[in-house]
C-alpha cells in the first residue's frame, strides 16, 4: 500500500517523525499563543496544514489535555460544517503528542500580522485593507456567509481575529481558519478577559460572568468590517455595522444569522 497522509503513526511517534517519513515538511508554526505546534508537509505531491497541540511537557497558557481537547473540538466543528472557504479536514492521524489534524493547505499570506508591521506597506494586513472595497466587501461577504452556516447551527464565534485569515492576493480567494474555540452558546464568560484579539472583542467578552451569545459573534463580525473598511464603509452597511458594535448586545442585531440577513439586504441596496 503507498504511504498516505492517513497511515497510522508508529507506537509513540512524534508528529515531526512521523511527517519526515511521509514526506518533506516545508513550515513550522512552533510561536503561537496556543502551544500548539503545526506544519506544512507536502506528501505525494499534495500540501497540507498539520495541526497538533504540541509536546505534553509544555504548558504555556493551556496545558496538553486542554490543547488536545480544542483540537477534538476543531475536529467536530470540521466534521459538521463543509464551506469552500473552510479548509477541509482530511483525516485524523493519532501520534505520541495526541491528534494530528490534516487539513488543506491554503494558498495565501495571513491578513492578521504583529502590531507594530500593521503601518509597513509590505505586510498583508496593510496590502489587503489598501485593495479596492470591492474586493474587501467580498472577502467580507464569505466570512460571513461562513458564519452564517455556523450561526445557523448555534455556534458562537472564539478568538475570530484578522489571524483567522489566509488571503490570496492573486485569485482572491479566502480561508477561514482556526475555529477551534468556537462552541455552541450561550454560555456564561468563565475568564474574565477571553481569548482574542481586543480589536474585535466584545465588552462581554472582558466581563467574568457575562452572557457570550450569538450578539457577540455579531459584534466580532461588525468589528472585522470595522476594522478592514474604517469609514469607507458605503452608507447602508455602515448602519448595519453600527448597530452590530453597539456595546449592550440587547441594541445589536439578535444572531448571525439577523446580522447576515441585513448585511446582504444592504449590499443588494449598493447597487
Ligand atoms: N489550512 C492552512 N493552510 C495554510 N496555513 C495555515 C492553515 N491553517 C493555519 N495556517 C497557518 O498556521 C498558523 C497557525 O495556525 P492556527 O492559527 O490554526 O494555530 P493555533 O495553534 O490555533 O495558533 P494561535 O495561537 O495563533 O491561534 C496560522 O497563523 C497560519 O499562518
Ligand atoms: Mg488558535
């Protein structure tokens, strides 16, 4: 049988071990706030994203038990929600470090980059807010075609930043990635300040105690257009990005879904 992505790990092999003899692992994403650690590995010609949650020893913010158990989740929300702009998950190969995630590779650069590279001319997040609106409405438009599907299905929306996104400048294609603290709501802020970016966060979102909901997920999503487009947003889209900001969720649009449905009536009035 010719050796797949899928062939079952040896008893106790690492993830590195494992796709160095599969193939040749060509990224290494070792330096995220998660612990995780993930790869890109071409096997048989075919490139992937190889997510795992990193060595048992190491215990950044979340600890190895707790890490794996965002991967299983990113497992069932990959296994429930097919979108072309979701990265389709391949198979679940089991390593010495837990799961190993294999998902699509996806061509492209991350819009989200480090603070102080926001102002560089050449970083993406500069590149991709410069480009025409159109073009910006449109990644705009698949986001949250995404989170309408989602939303549609009770999830509520984690740590959705501009980190959350691959585009590619040359056939305009996007990727959402990283769901893996996405979970069906409401349910009840147990941190205080949670994960994310404070740029599309919530107040609720830094309130120990506070309903996290789908009126949250809004407000993330209402930020991202904030963020992307600033005040070129054309008029009916600003009043729906409006509303989606407004700091008591009661004043924001009631689901991803509702907010959806009036960013599309907007856009169908632009003309
Ligand atoms: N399907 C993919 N194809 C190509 N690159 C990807 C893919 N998914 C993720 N990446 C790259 O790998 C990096 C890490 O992925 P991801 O954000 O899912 O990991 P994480 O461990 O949750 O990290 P973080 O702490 O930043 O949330 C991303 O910033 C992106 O550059
Ligand atoms: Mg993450």
């Amino acid at each position: 049988m010719p050796v797949t992505i899928a062939t079952p790990a040896l008893p106790d092999e690492a993830p590195e071990h494992y796709l160095a003899r599969l193939g040749t692992v060509f990224a290494r994403f070792d330096r995220q706030d998660s612990g995780n650690v993930s790869y890109g590995v071409v096997v048989d010609g075919e490139r992937h994203f190889v997510k795992t949650a990193g060595h048992p020893d190491h215990a950044p913010f979340l600890d190895h038990a707790q890490r794996v158990g965002l991967l299983r989740n990113a497992v069932r929300l990959a296994r429930a929600y097919r979108h072309p702009a979701l990265p389709a998950l391949h198979t679940v190969v089991e390593s010495a470090h837990g799961p190993m995630l294999v998902y699509d590779w996806a061509d492209g650069e991350l819009v989200g980059v480090p603070r102080e590279q926001r102002d560089d001319p050449a970083s993406a997040y500069h590149r991709f807010r410069s480009l025409p609106a159109d073009r910006v409405l449109a990644v705009l438009d698949t986001v949250f075609d995404v989170h309408d599907l989602l939303g549609r299905n009770g999830e509520v929306a984690g740590d959705f930043y501009d980190g959350c996104l691959i585009y590619d400048f040359t056939t305009r294609d996007v990727a959402v990635i990283d769901l893996d603290t996405y979970r069906p709501g409401p349910y009840r802020n147990d941190m205080g300040r949670m994960f994310g970016s404070s740029r599309f966060m919530a107040p609720e979102e830094f309130t120990l105690g506070a309903l996290i909901d789908q009126r949250t997920s809004v407000f993330t999503m209402g930020r991202t257009a904030r963020v992307f487009l600033g005040d070129h947003l054309p008029g009916p889209l600003n009043g729906v990005v409006t509303r989606a900001c407004r700091p008591d969720p009661a004043d924001r649009h009631a689901s991803l879904p509702e907010f959806c449905a009036a960013w599309h009536d907007a856009r169908s009035h632009l003309g």
